[in-house]
C-alpha cells in the first residue's frame, strides 16, 4: 500500500511542481526517514514492524489489547566505540511470550502472569555500538564479554554478550514498551502490567532479570582474573575443573568416565573464523550434574548478576550468564563433553546445545569461575 500511494503521490506532484522541487522533495523525505527526525511511533508505522494482529484470528497471544508503558532515555556506555544514547526512531518492535513468575525454595512457584510483550530487542539496540575490547590485544573473541543492565534506581541485571548476539534464536531479550497478557478462555485473570518500560528475557524460566525503568546499558570484558594465553600449550588436557564463587574455593570437578551419565547432543558445528568442524557428537555428563550438592540453579540474586567464566589450560575463555546456564525457559542445559580421546582437548569441555556458534565451547576445562556484578 505504501508504494501505491508513493505512486500516487508522485504523479501528483508532477501536476503541480518543476522535476527540480520534486527531487529536492524526495531527498529532504529521505534524509528525515534515515535519521533522527521522525518520531519513534511514526518510524514503527513506517517500516511496517509494529502493524497489530487482528484479535479474530488463530493466535491465541493476540486476543488481548496491549497497554503501553511510560519510556525513557537509554544509554550505552562501556567498551565500546563510540558511547552515547539510544536513538528508539531507528529500530523496530519485535515481540515475545512469557509465562512470568519466580522460584521459592520453600513455598514453590509464585505464578505472576502471563504476557506478550512487545519492544527493542538488546540485539538490536546494541548492533550499531560497535564492541571495543580493552583486551582486544591479548584476546580479541568477543566471547568474554557481558553487559550490566542499569535503571534509575540503580539496580542492575546480568546478561552475556553472547546469549545475545551468538545465540540460535536471538531477539529473546527485549525492552519492552507494551504489555498485553495473555488469558484463558475459561478463567478470568488479572496480569499486572506496571506503568514503565522493562528488560524481560524470554529464555529465562523464571523472572529474575525483569528490570523496570532501564536508564543504562555498560559493556564489559572479563578482568576479574588473569588468565595467561599460552596458544602453544601441549597436551591439552586438564585433569581436573576447580570452581570458585566470588573468589572463594568451592569444589573440584572429577573426571567421570561412567558413560551411563552422558546427555548426547547432536551438532553442526559451526565457528565464526572457520566455519563448520566435523564433529559427530557432543556428550558428557549435565553440567548441573557435577555441581556440588548445596549449588543452588535458581538462586534469584545469582540470576539476576551471576556470570560465569569458563577457562582453559591455555587461557582460551568465555562468559556465560548464570541464567543462560540453569534458568532455561527451553531446559536445553549444557554439558561437560568429554572427547573421544580425552588426552586432546579434554577431559572436559564445555557444550551449550543454543549456541549458534562453536567459539564458546571452551576445551581443556581447568577452571569454572562465578562472579557477580553488583552495585
């Protein structure tokens, strides 16, 4: 439709304008199209993303009004290139479901809501900040970054810059700026919504990274610990995985040679420099699986600010959020894979199922290491 009444409009202005003034029209539509002068509502009906469904038809995330939340002023701050403000006028709207609640070890699942949410994706809010790594000279994968998510009171979620820009199904973590929740047919319920704009993150099973008000976003590498690279390190094996939690000593992980234990998962593996590596498999016991007895998967503060990095007898490392790890809305959970011959490349090494890419999977486990940023 918008090209028919682009036609129209042209022959129109042929009527009643020199070709001169019609082009220095035309240039001047543009110019306001591409930058920062159109309103962010009329930018989303322009590109067509945020067009509504009609609530008569087979979804039945759609049978519900939206409401929309007050916004504000986003920052991106950090390792980055050139740090500045969100400009919302140039992105579009995606949407996602989420069955919201919140784990309580003694009294259960406290169901919240469920909602359709629509807004920015943080994949696309952050693509046009291009990373800028201070270690960049020593290890240059982006793959030990992560990101703090900050609002107007100061508080703060965790995400790794991986679960949002290496995943196999991105644009799971959202800002969202309309709420709509989704109700049954048989039941009347009442989702709240809240007045302000929020992080929520469709990956997550239980809701511990939602985050109203968002004011700030800040890039970071990992520099909490040094692990020297060593590209020439042989063999590469690691008998044994220590973990520490906030710098504290809290268990060393065995090897387990007990096939028995083993999660397989099928692969096409697939690295951002080369491309696909043959391999058949990836199996090896449930990471959950060898942690120690006490370790807590849904610890709220943990979820909310826990990042792990994964280390390697070489110094080869990456960061996964705690969430990303053991609060999977999918319980597609990661393993230690242990190789075919364990003396390359072994004995562990981590495999996530969701990544799009291989560069994550860390080989020669030596050393797990949890840490939170909080403020």
């Amino acid at each position: 439709m918008q090209f028919l009444h682009f036609g129209f409009n042209f022959l129109s202005m042929l009527k009643h304008y020199s070709i001169a003034r019609f082009f220095v029209v035309i240039i001047i539509g543009f110019s306001l199209w591409g930058c920062d002068l159109l309103p962010e509502t009329l930018a989303d009906a322009l590109s067509g993303a945020s067009k509504p469904m009609a609530q008569d038809g087979n979804s039945l995330f759609h049978q519900t009004d939206e409401v929309s939340m007050n916004t504000g002023e986003l920052e991106v701050a950090g390792e980055i290139k050139k740090p500045g403000k969100v400009n919302l006028g140039n992105h579009y709207k995606r949407e996602v479901m989420i069955k919201e609640s919140l784990f309580d070890e003694e009294t259960g699942i406290h169901f919240l809501g469920a909602y359709r949410y629509r807004g920015y994706s943080l994949f696309d809010l952050l693509h046009p900040f291009n990373q800028d790594k201070k270690n960049m000279d020593i290890f240059r994968p982006a793959i030990d970054l992560y990101v703090i998510i900050e609002n107007d009171k100061g508080e703060t979620v965790s995400f790794s810059w991986s679960e949002i820009f290496h995943t196999n199904n991105p644009h799971q973590i959202l800002i969202a700026t309309e709420a709509a929740p989704i109700v049954p047919y048989r039941r009347e319920v009442d989702y709240e919504i809240g007045e302000n704009w929020k992080v929520v993150s469709a990956n997550d099973l239980f809701a511990y990274r939602v985050l109203e008000n968002p004011v700030k976003i800040t890039v970071h590498s990992f520099d909490k610990k040094d692990y020297v690279i060593d590209r020439d390190y042989e063999p590469m094996y690691s008998p044994e995985v220590t973990v520490l939690m906030d710098e504290e000593y809290v268990q060393t992980i065995l090897p387990d040679e007990k096939k028995q234990n083993y999660t397989r998962y099928h692969s096409s593996f697939y690295g951002m420099g080369m491309g696909y590596h043959e391999a058949r498999y990836f199996q090896g016991p449930a990471l959950l699986k060898v942690m120690h007895e006490d370790f807590k998967p849904f610890d709220p503060d943990w979820n909310r600010h826990g990042l792990v990095c994964f280390a390697s007898v070489d110094g080869y490392r990456a960061i996964y959020s705690y969430s990303e790890l053991f609060n999977r809305t999918d319980q597609v959970f990661p393993i230690f894979a242990v190789p075919d011959n364990p003396e390359d490349g072994g004995f562990y090494r981590i495999f996530h199922p969701s990544e799009f890419y291989a560069d994550r999977s860390v080989k020669s486990v030596m050393e797990m290491y949890f840490f939170r940023e909080i403020p």
